[in-house]
C-alpha cells in the first residue's frame, strides 16, 4: 500500500505537476496570427457576439466546454477538507472528460461562506462554459445549490455525485434483475445511505418503475420512517410507515441492496436474509458495504457490483458523465432532464447486451465477456459508450425540448 501511495504522488507530480494543460488550436506563429488572436482581429467576434449570444458557440471554446466546480465539502470517502484539497479530484475529472468524450474541462475551486454565496458565484460565471459539473459537494446542500444554478444558468447543470451514480446504477440494476428474473416494480430495494448519491439513486429508480413503498433507506440512525422528527425534506420523501428500525428487520426478503454508506456495514449472516436471486450493489469507496468474497462465500445466487475496478460489475460514473455533457453540449442543451438521464439508463444497459470488441477485452484484460453475472454493465474503456449514450442523450434533448439545435447529420454513428 505504500509503494501504491508513492505511485500515486509521483503520477501526480511528474513530469509536470498535476493532470491537465492548455494547448493552443490556432496557429499563433507570426504577426498576422497575433494581429488575428488578439488585437485588433478579436474586435470581430466580440461585436459578433455582442449582437447575437449564440455566436459565442461559433467563435469562442464555449461549446466544448466543461466547468468542474466544487466547494470540497465531500470529497470522495474523506469528507470536508476544504476546496484546494479537492484539486486533485477536479483535475481527475477533467482529464476524463477529456479522454472519454473529447471534452476541454476546466477545474474551479470555490470557497464562501453561505451556499448562496457559492450559487452566486457559479451562476456568474457560467456563461463561460457549455456545461457545469459539480462534484464533491455535501448533502442536503447540494440540492439546493443545483435547483438553484438549474434555475439561473442558460447550460446544463448536473451534479454527478448525485445523476451520474444514478444512471450508472439504474442501468446496472435493470439488467441484473432481467437475469435474476425479477420486476423492479416488484421488487422491495433497501439502500444503506441517505447522501446526494442514494436519494438521487432511489428517484432515478422509481422513474424507472420501482415502487416508493417498497424502498427502505437508512441514515446513521437507521430505518427513515414516517414517525422520526429529525428528517430534512430530502429524506422525508423516503420515510416508510413502517415498525422496522434497523437494517436486519428491512433485509429480510429484500430483493435488492444498495450500498452507498461506508465499508463493511452488511453483514453475511443479513445478506442471508435477503430474497432468492438478490442483487446487491456495495458501492461504498474504497472499501465496499461487504467484501466481495464474503458475499459469495454466503450465497451463490446473488448478483454483485462494487465501485471498484478490480471486481466485476463495476458501477462507474465515467460511463455516464463525459456522454452526457457530450451529447447535451453538441445540441446546446440548456439542461440536462429526466429523459435525457432515462435514455442514458437505456443506452448502457443495452450496450452490455452486444458481443465485446476485442480491444476491450485486451483493455480489460479477460478473454471473454457475455452478458450475465459478471458482466451487467459495459467496461468503463468501452469506445462505443460515447457514440451510444451521447447520440442518445441529444436524441432525448432535441425530443423532450431543452436543445436548442437539432442533431448534426450523422451526428455519432459508430
């Protein structure tokens, strides 16, 4: 673990410190380029845009990019540890946008002192980008930051903590009880954790079809139900009439586990409780709700999925977030809506349904790869993920009205 540790530091020291640059896209070489980048030639554009605001889209990097900003509240599993910790993190996820869906992204740290302040600030910058991604921002403020920016912003604003884990999770949990045999409407979900990412994960699901009442959330205190007087507005929308109050009463006979709380908080002996044919989803970082090996050596009939890369079924947010700014941004979404994240459900879940190509199984390093058990959802390094779920969120955008312009001809065929 220490030699990782030092790896890591050194990936992010060298040979330059950090994980992203600027790279110039026009010549800049002689007088003329210069006279042309800058002063006097710039004058053109800006009077452009003056007149007409979308010009920006032609003669500005506005349409290809994505701010990644964050006040470092709830970074990862480490919590609160200020906005220029979280650095590294915002670096990280601007370098995926950029490796995954061909998206500059610039990382944004803000500090403040009321939440208002952070939305005042965000807002007023905003029309520099084609999107906002925040990320690492703690519950149930991060509710009332993105509902706030949604409203003030002219682009798409989407908190990935909360919509990416989602969709990834809803596209893994359709296919998993498609081969358990199960209903999701029928089925009765117990989700361990009350954050952005399990509140969001329980709405995505019942959009999907599960039921309201057949969810069970638990906080740090337990069962959320309708008698507790300690509950925020978030939380109230899942609290059960019911006499349950810890997580052994509501496991038993649960067709579906969500883990999006801490490590090691399910036991094998409350797995065990659990339905025939469960589908369990620990996705707590870096160290899941129930190691992978207990769970198995407990049951043989479950379907599994962590967080991590080194198990299978991994539940990744790089599958959703770089494709949807991708195809919101290439319609000029002005934000990113229930069915644009539905068609993004769709688009993974399907794709793990076709044959492998090769180069993903070398990537992944298997030699084989076929829908079922072990393989629920697509590979994060899957190259068809972008023309798939892109074309599918700006199908969904133009449909549903939040676009702007229609598809570009052609727009990602693969």
């Amino acid at each position: 673990m220490t030699d990782f540790r030092q790896q890591a530091l050194d990936y992010h020291e060298y040979p330059t410190p950090g994980k992203i640059s600027v790279e110039l896209t026009t010549p800049a070489e002689t007088s003329k380029d210069l006279a042309l980048a800058y002063s006097p030639g710039v004058a053109e554009p800006v009077r452009e845009i003056a007149q007409d605001p979308d010009a920006a889209y032609r003669y500005t990097a506005k349409g290809n990019m994505v701010a990644v900003i964050t006040n470092g509240t709830a970074i990862l599993g480490l919590g609160n540890l200020g906005p220029l910790a979280s650095k590294p993190v915002m670096e990280g996820k601007a370098l995926l946008f950029k490796r995954f869906a061909g998206l500059d992204s610039i990382d944004i740290e803000v500090n403040h002192r009321t939440t208002q302040d952070f939305i005042n600030t965000v807002a007023n910058i905003a029309d520099t980008f084609g999107g906002i991604n925040l990320e690492d921002i703690k519950a149930p403020e991060c509710f009332e930051i993105e509902q706030a920016l949604i409203e003030r912003c002219n682009v798409p604003v989407f908190h990935d903590d909360q919509h990416g884990t989602a969709i990834v999770t809803a596209a893994g949990m359709l296919n998993a009880l498609e081969i358990q045999g199960k209903n999701l409407a029928e089925s009765r979900i117990v989700c361990l954790g009350a954050g952005a990412a399990a509140i969001a994960c329980m709405e995505l699901l019942i959009k999907c079809g599960a039921q309201r009442e057949h969810i069970y959330m638990l906080d740090s205190k337990g069962v959320i139900h309708t008698r507790r007087d300690d509950l925020n507005e978030y939380k109230q929308l899942f609290a059960n009439n019911t006499d349950k109050r810890t997580l052994k009463d509501v496991i038993e006979g649960a067709d579906i586990f969500v883990g999006v709380s801490g490590p090691n908080l399910l036991s094998a002996e409350e797995l065990k409780l659990m339905a025939p044919n469960p589908v369990l989803f620990a996705c707590s970082n870096p160290d899941p709700e129930i190691k992978p090996e207990t769970a198995m050596a407990a049951r043989d009939d479950l379907i599994m999925g962590t967080g991590r890369s080194d198990y299978p079924n991994q539940v990744n947010n790089v599958l959703c977030f770089p494709f949807m700014f991708r195809g919101a941004l290439d319609v000029r979404a002005t934000a990113i809506n229930d069915e644009m994240k539905v068609a993004a459900v769709e688009a993974i879940r399907q794709l793990a349904k076709e044959p492998v190509p090769e180069s993903v199984l070398k990537a992944a390093g298997v030699k084989e790869l076929t829908f079922g058990r072990d393989y629920i959802i697509p590979k994060p390094i899957d190259p068809r993920l972008c023309p798939r779920v892109s074309r599918a969120v700006a199908e969904a955008a133009v449909k549903s009205g939040a676009a702007k312009i229609d598809l570009p001809k052609n727009y990602m065929q693969d």
